[in-house]
C-alpha cells in the first residue's frame, strides 16, 4: 500500500540532494516518476530541483492554484507513474497537501515530499509544513548539526546585514538577493538565541 511521507529538515540539511538521489534510485529501475516544486523556489532554474552540493533533476513547476492530484492523475492515465516527489513542501497550500494524501489513497503512487518544518521566525510552521504533519503517514527527520556547535540543529535562523532576524514575512527565499548580506543558517536550540555571529 502506497503512502505518504514527510522527509523535513532545517536549511542546508541536503534535503534536495536526498530527493534526487531518491529519484535517481528510480530511474535506474527504469520506474516512471513525477518531480514537483512550487513556483515560489526562485532560488533554482525554473522547472529544476538543483540542491548545493552541484545535483539537479528536471520537475514540474506549479503554483498554489494547481490541483496536484488533477495533475498526477492526468500523467498516471498516460503513463503509469511509481512514484511522486515535492521539493520545497513547505511552500504548498494546506489544500495540496490534501491532494497529496488523495494521490497516494486514490492512485496508490507512493508520494515523498521535502523541505523545511520551521520558519525563522519563531520556529512557526510553514502551512505545508503543518499541513504534512497531519496528512503524512511516515515522518521523518533528515538531521544536521548546528552551524556554531554539534548539537543537532533544530531552528532556522535568518541573517540580515550581520543582525539575527525574528520577525518578518513567513516566506522569504535565500540566495538571491545581492544587494542585502543575507544568509540563513541551521541552530540548535541555544545558538538560535545566542548566535555566534561576526
């Protein structure tokens, strides 16, 4: 029986490195796959999953409009697919979340979906975020070490200028902006509060 599983991370913990590795594991079976990301990523080439350490995979981009399950079960009908990848999760809507629960219950494809659980502000959760936690049926944690110490990193923390950010809009992309020093960095705990910032 297929399901749905939540792979979540804090920043630069190789979760799109995981995904297509994922997906290359597939490929060389000669399985059919399907690689979704939400347009909102600018941080990668349209219509490409690129993770940092250099990897890339071709996908399908959608907006918060699009019905993911429509969209799966269109390709499904013309080709059988075996298994469905989100990059970037936390960035969907709660109703697509749905659609992805309805994808692995309804078509039995297998659906993995990646990307962070906490915003930098507050730890709060990306709608996505929460809305996986509730609809996906295995969760789990792809673990990295704090950028200051080797306790595991929980947080996300956003840089601005050298001053750690607390408060802001939810969604805000990395890597793009060259006229602000602007970096996120994974913390545990303690350096979310106390980072060691130069």
């Amino acid at each position: 029986m297929a399901q749905l599983y939540y792979k979540y991370g804090v920043l630069n913990s190789a979760k799109s490195a995981n995904l297509i590795m994922a997906v290359h594991n597939y490929d060389k079976k000669n399985r059919k796959v399907v690689v979704l990301k939400p347009k909102i990523d600018t941080r990668s080439k349209p219509n490409i999953v690129e993770s940092r350490v250099g990897i890339s995979y071709a996908c399908i981009d959608f907006d918060k409009n699009k019905n993911l399950f429509e969209l799966v079960n269109a390709l499904n009908s013309k080709d059988t697919i075996d298994a469905v990848f989100v990059e970037e999760v936390q960035f969907i809507t709660k109703e697509q979340a749905k659609q992805l629960h309805k994808i692995v219950h309804e078509l039995n494809i297998p659906t993995l979906g990646y990307g962070l659980k906490n915003t930098y502000i507050d730890g709060e959760l990306f709608e996505g975020s929460e809305a996986m936690l509730f609809y996906a049926d295995k969760i789990e944690e792809i673990k990295d070490i704090c950028e200051y110490c080797n306790k595991k990193a929980t947080q996300n923390l956003r840089v601005v200028n050298g001053e750690p950010i607390y408060k802001g809009e939810t969604i805000q992309i990395g890597d793009v902006n060259s006229n602000v020093e602007e970096y996120y960095v994974p913390v545990c705990g303690y350096h979310y509060y106390h980072p060691e910032l130069k």
